[in-house]
C-alpha cells in the first residue's frame, strides 16, 4: 500500500517541489488546490486534484480521512490587512486541524510549514535557533507566528511538525527570481553600507529537510530550521552570480533611508489597487536587518538533515533554468 499524502499550497513553488519528492518517493499524492490556482507544475503528473478551498469542510473531511500525510504549505504572503494574514495563515491551519482531530487523529505525521519570519531575524549577529525568543517584526510574521502557536496548541492530540525555512531559492521560483533577473540587466542593488548575512537554501534541500522531518519519529512535536548549513553575504552570492552569468553587475549600495522611501511611495499607491504591495513598509523592514541567519543544528542531529546543494551548484543550476524557460 502507497502511503497517502495530502498537500496545500501544491501549485506553488515549494508545494510543487515537495509534491516531485513525494512522488519520487512511492506517495501517492492528493493536492488540494482552490480553481484559481495555476496547475502549471503539476500537469501530467500522477496526481489528484482536489478543487477545494481550505474551509470546504465536507470536502476537507472526505480527502483527509484516508490520508497518512498532511503537509501544509499553503499561506498568505501578501495581504492588503492584517486580518487577511491572519485568515490565510491561521484560520486556515484551525479548521485543517479540528477536521483532522475528527476523522484522522491518527494518522502519520502533520507537517506545518512555517518561516524563519515566525522566529525574526538575527539577534546580536547570532543565528536564531529553536530556543529563541520569537521576536517577529512583520505582520507575516507574526500571522506565522500564531500559527506555530496554534499548531503547538494540537500536539496533544495530532503528530504535528512544524518547519522553518529561511529565504529559499530555486526553478520555478517567482520573488529571489527578480535578484536574477536585476542582475542579468547589469544592476545588483546592496541594502546599506553592511554587510548583510542570510541563511538561503536551495528548495531541493529544503523538501528533502520537510521529508526526513515527516519521517522522523523523534520529530513529532518538535519544530525545525531546515536552511543552509552555511551563511552567505550579498556580495558572495553577487561573486557567485558573476560566475554563473559569466558577467558582472554594476554594485550600487542603497542607503535604508531610500529602501524606506520606495516602499512608502508602493504601499501609497497599493492602496488604489485591489492587489497587494508586493513592495512595502514592512517588507523594508525585512530588508534593512542586519542578518536573516538560522541554525540548522538541531535538524541535523535529530533527522540527519544535510545541506547537499552548495550555493554555487544551486544557483547555476537556478539560472539555467530561468534560461531555459525564457525568463532570463
């Protein structure tokens, strides 16, 4: 008997690489997607869709009864208010969790995942670990936030896992992509006159983290930074860039004052617009930190997480794929 996964959020860029992985892996699949989703990454794959909103219960209640697996990737990233974070991010996860607690509490594992926003950046130039204090500083991340909170608050009663990853970055990939896609032009735009040191990873060793964290026993109730092992500054990944693009970018430095002034002027004009900022106040915030580093230790002593893509491979990699679609 295949073991049955059930994914949200499938259609994504993370949601769909996790899917490739389950599906690698002997799962058979579902994917609950609402009608508006893009089925781009998912076409021609052995997979059932399932066309549901994540608050159709009499739906919900039918795909997870017989599931062994839920990994719940979908979210809001984007919202024009507070309460659509909320909504998207911990309404959602509620009803998963009280329509699971009804007809499947025992299934295998809940994997959540969740962001290093949930947690907050460094603190003091150190990574953040597990066991620090969590200190968002977005209403993403504080909506993500509560979600762990929430989660935690089932544990008792649902195997439930709640993952962490940092900035990710890989094919299919549509945020880091505009960095490519700036760089390629001949700009890369530095935040600051510090230097600024991210945990990034690659969306393969972040599925593959997400995987052996499902599988692991020892990580029920447990919650995991799955990220690079190792942590970069802009101008390495700019260096690393170079190499890959056989070209190099004009570096200018972009004082936060400016950051602050851009975003003002985009969340100003997002409000006559129905969509969201995709550039604004709070995201500046995001960008001035000094660092948006985590430890992984925790995941590679419990589940035997490696970092196996390097920055260099991914990133190559990441870009011939951009080529190859046309997008670069």
């Amino acid at each position: 008997m295949k073991n049955i996964s059930v994914v949200t959020g499938a259609s994504g860029f993370v949601g769909s690489h996790l899917v490739d992985k389950l599906l690698a892996e002997g799962h058979q699949v579902k994917c609950i997607l609402r009608k508006t989703s893009s089925k781009r990454w998912l076409e021609n794959k052995p997979v059932e869709i399932i066309d549901a909103g994540l608050f159709d219960k009499d739906t919900l209640k039918k795909v997870l009864k017989d599931a062994d697996y839920l990994f719940h990737v979908a979210g809001v990233v984007k919202a024009k208010n507070e309460e659509d974070y909320f909504k998207g991010n911990v309404e959602t996860t509620q009803n998963l969790l009280d329509i699971l607690s009804e007809v499947n509490p025992k299934l295998e594992r809940v994997v959540i995942v969740s962001s290093q926003t949930a947690c907050g950046p460094s603190q003091e130039g150190k990574p953040v670990t597990e066991g620090t204090k969590e200190h968002p500083i977005t209403t993403y991340g504080r909506s993500k936030y509560a979600q762990e909170q929430l989660a935690k608050k089932y544990m008792d009663k649902l195997p439930i896992t709640i993952i962490r990853p940092p900035a990710v970055y890989g094919e299919r990939d549509t945020e880091i992509y505009l960095f490519f896609k700036t760089y390629k032009q001949g700009l890369m735009g530095l935040i600051g006159f510090d230097k600024k040191q991210v945990s990034i990873v690659h969306v393969d060793d972040l599925v593959n983290g997400i995987y052996l964290a499902a599988a692991s026993q020892k990580a029920i109730g447990q919650t995991y930074f799955i990220g690079s092992e190792l942590y970069y500054n802009w101008e390495e990944i700019g260096e690393v860039c170079h190499k890959a693009f056989a070209k190099k970018a004009f570096t200018i430095k972009i004082p936060h004052f400016i950051v602050y002034t851009v975003a003002t002027v985009a969340q100003f004009f997002a409000l006559f617009s129905s969509k969201a900022a995709t550039f604004n106040l709070e995201k500046a915030r995001d960008f001035v930190q000094r660092a948006w580093t985590c430890d992984v230790s925790k995941a590679v002593n419990d589940i035997g997480y490696r970092q196996k893509i390097s920055l260099e491979d991914g990133m190559k990699r990441t870009i011939d794929w951009y080529k190859e679609m046309k997008w670069l």
